[in-house]
C-alpha cells in the first residue's frame, strides 16, 4: 500500500481538453476559468475556458478536468524577489 505522502505527481494533457493528474491533495478553488491545487509538488494554477471537474478523489489523489487548457504554473511564493531598501537600489 502506497503511503499518503509519496504519492507521485504526474500529468497527462489529452488534446489540450483533458488533463488528468495524479498527486492532488486539495482543490483550494475552482471556476470555469481557473483551477487552484495543491499538489505534491507544490501549488498549481491551471487556467482556460469552460473548465470543470470529470474525476476527482483526493483520497488517491487523481483529478481529471475538462475544457480548453490554455495554461498551467507551479506557484512558489517562498521565490518570489523581495523589494530593495533604499540602499540596496543606491549600491547595484
């Protein structure tokens, strides 16, 4: 039996109108036009048109969406530039 915390994070896009996923843990928000997940690997915003849920069980952790998939992106808010103080912009 696979333990809850190694599940593998996997993605399958069918014809841009298919994506199955493996390694869900929660769907944060969902509309017809962005999905918010946590996955395995981190949080993932998938966006498009006429977007809706086909599968889901987080208790195995697959989801399958459909509609058009214009795009997909990890989120890594840790990364993301912090702003210089007045004397980091006066000394590149």
């Amino acid at each position: 039996m696979m333990d809850q915390k190694n599940k593998p994070h996997d993605m399958r896009l069918h014809s841009r109108k298919l994506l199955d996923m493996t390694g869900v843990k929660n769907v944060e928000s969902f509309d017809s036009e962005e999905f918010l997940l946590q996955t395995e690997l981190g949080h993932l915003s998938i966006r498009g048109q006429n977007l809706h849920i086909k599968n889901l069980s987080l208790e195995e952790g697959i989801l399958s969406i459909e509609g058009l998939i214009h795009s997909f992106a990890y989120l890594n808010p840790g990364n993301q530039a912090k702003p210089k103080s007045l004397l980091g912009k006066l000394f590149k």
